[in-house]
C-alpha cells in the first residue's frame, strides 16, 4: 500500500500546473493584454490646387411663382362655395357663388327696354321717311336704344360675376369667407387666393459693403467674376434642394432701408415640395479662384487660435496643421495658406487621429471626400478642439 502524498506536496504541484497552462494560453493568443495594439485606421485625402467658385449662402424667403386674389365683384350673400380648401383647381373652374336672383332680374329688364327700344326705332324708320317725325326725334330713338343695350351688357356681367371664377390654374388656400355672408359692399372682398408653385421665387439680398469688397477684390486681380447663374436652396434642416436654380436678377439701387441690394432667383418645383413663405439659404458662386486648395467642412477644426486640420505624414505621424481660409466653395473651405499640394490630411475619423499619434491611412480620391456641387450640406458648428502644443507644424 502507497504512502499518501502530503497535503503541502498537493497542493504544489496544483500550483505549478496552473501556472503551466497560463503560460500555454499567453503563446496562443499574442494579442491578449500586453502585447502592442496596431494603429488606427483613418481616411485622408491628398490635397491638390485646382480652380474653385467662391459661393456665398444668403438667407431668402421663397415667394410664389403667380399670386391671384379671388375677389367678389359685386354686392350680395355668399350662397355656396364650390371648391375644396387647399386643393389645385383650374383656369375658369367656378369658385363661390353670390346670390343672383336680383342680377337676373335686372338683365331681364335691362332686356325688355332693349326690345321696347328697337320697336320704337323701327316704327321711326318709315315715319322718317314721310317726314311723320322728325330727324331729332329719330336720332333720340336710337340714342334710347344704345342705352338699353349699354344698361343690358351692363346687367349680363353683373349677372356673370355673381359665379366668381378662378382666374388662373393653381393650389387655392382656405376660404375668407363663409356662405351668408354680406360680400361686396364698399369694397371687393377677398374671398380666397390662388397660387402657382410648380416654379418658385427666392427672395434674397445682399449687403452693399460685401458687394464693394467683391468689387475690389476683382478690381485688383485677386478673383475673376463667375458667370454662373446657377444657385443652390439650403434647406431649414441643412440639406440641399435636389433641382438647382437660376439668378434672375438684381436691383440696381440700394434699398435706403436695409442698405443691401435685393436679388430674385428661380426655382423649380416640380412635386411641390417647396411651399411659399419658407426660409432658406440661396447658395450662388460669385468669383472664381485659380490654383487654390479646397478641402471638406469636415476636416477643418477650430480653436480659439483659428481653424486647423490634421495632417498626415509618409511615416503616419500625426500633427495639428494651423491654416487660412478665404471663403466657401460650396460645402468646402477654400484654404490659402498652411497646405500644400501633394500634403494628407484626414478627412474620416478625426477622433482617431491625436497628434503626436500614429495612424493607418487610407487615401480616398478628392471626388468621394469633397462634397460635390449640387449636393452641398449645411456648414458644421465649429468645435472647440484644441492641437496639442508644440504640434501645429
């Protein structure tokens, strides 16, 4: 019979095996705790010069492509509307119908006198002729009978206004008025509006010193003028109006109220998603940049030392690159001074990308991180990030 092992040399060996096995399991898994983690992964784009549009966002208010007041043009009691509110209704479609029963019954009469009027004035004819009446008294007959027929047009356009037609095709908003109501006393009434918004104004202005900068700035050779007519609608929300407009004009005086020049643009609006009264940003180039850097709103940071952007160097290192703008070119910062052409900068996972770090880049085309006209977003809020010291070149 064997001697029993002490409990002391158990529990030794128990230790010992435990041990062991750790050991096996760091061999398996080299990347469990305490072994190197590998840089992260960030998007860049190699910056390069090329010509740009300086762009400028006004705020406008879009306004109605044709506006008709439905009207009542004669006295009486609204008897039925015949239109549903907020529907599109037709050119001639009626609209509101006034009580006609006294306008009847004067185009009757108005006709009547007419029909007096001829009988006399044939009766006259012969009698004329035998020197009966006379040549006045003829003459007063046939006065008598353009009157009649004066008084009974008259009375048939009274009779026809009292079903008040749409003047022009277009969605027609909410009734003013109600039926038995007195309309048309004193004034025409406004009984509702009609309005077309397959195409849209905006309505946008611009200050008078900004124009004097811009025309300095042409005056010296610093941009060339653009002759694009075409501008962007910048939604409440930030995003972008799919269907571009066009700049149609531009007041040549200055308004003495607001000292800015008033400008209307058109826009078009399909599906009517766009609706009158709506505030927007009209987004339109108004100079052009030869050999400048463009680079998205994304990658630009700010601090209270101005804007800056991370940069990558060939080995990966990353540094904080101040640098100086000079206007949008759509949803891009133009960049005039701290880049250069060839130079990476991330545009994809800024949280990533510390400087003094190391990074993995992967280069995306100009194209995909570049926001491209047409499909430019609302500028970002500036953040309040700060470079670290001693990395800004």
């Amino acid at each position: 019979m064997k001697a029993p092992i002490p409990f002391a040399s158990a529990a030794l060996a128990i230790a010992m095996s435990l041990a062991l096995s750790a050991c096996g399991n760091d061999k398996a898994a080299p990347g469990a705790a305490g072994a190197g983690m590998p840089p992260p992964e960030v998007d860049v784009m190699a910056v390069a010069t090329a010509t740009a549009s300086v762009t400028k966002d006004l705020p406008g208010r879009l306004q109605a492509w044709r506006t008709a007041q439905i009207r009542a043009r004669v006295e009486g009691v609204v008897e039925k509307r015949t239109f549903v509110e907020g529907s599109d209704v037709k050119a001639g479609t009626p609209l509101f119908v006034i009580d006609p029963r006294s306008y009847k019954a004067a185009a009757d009469a108005a006709k009547a006198n007419v029909a007096v009027a001829k009988v006399t004035l044939e009766r006259y004819k012969p009698l004329l002729e035998i020197r009966a009446v006379s040549k006045q008294e003829y003459d007063q007959a046939e006065a008598q009978l353009k009157q009649a027929e004066a008084a009974l047009a008259k009375a048939n356009i009274d009779l026809e206004n009292s079903i008040v037609p749409a003047p022009i095709a277009g969605r027609i908003g909410r009734a003013l008025v109600t039926e038995g109501a007195l309309v048309g006393k004193n004034e025409a009434t406004q009984l509702a509006t009609i309005e077309q918004i397959d195409k849209l104004y905006a309505n946008f202005s611009q200050t008078n010193t900004e124009l004097l900068q811009l025309q300095k700035q042409l005056q010296a050779g610093n941009v060339k003028r653009s002759d694009s007519t075409k501008v962007e609608i910048v939604l409440e929300d930030g995003s972008t109006y799919p269907l571009p407009g066009k700049l149609l004009f531009s007041d040549l005086a200055v308004d003495p109220d607001t000292g800015a020049v008033n400008l209307r643009a058109e826009i078009p609006n399909p599906k009517k998603e766009l609706l009158p009264g709506m505030f927007v940003r009209v987004r339109f180039a108004q100079a052009v940049l030869d050999d400048v850097i463009r680079v998205p709103q994304r990658a630009v940071q700010a601090n209270p030392q101005g804007q800056f952007v991370t940069v990558v160097d060939a080995e990966g290192k990353v540094s904080a690159r101040p640098i100086k703008t000079s206007g949008m070119s759509g949803a891009n910062w133009i960049v005039v001074d701290g880049l250069k052409s060839g130079e990476n900068i991330v545009v994809n996972g800024l949280q990533k990308a510390k400087p003094g770090g190391t990074v993995k880049p992967h280069v995306i085309g100009a194209e995909e991180a570049l926001a491209p006209a047409g499909l430019a977003v609302q500028p970002p809020p500036a953040t309040t990030a700060k470079p670290a010291a001693g990395k800004e070149g």
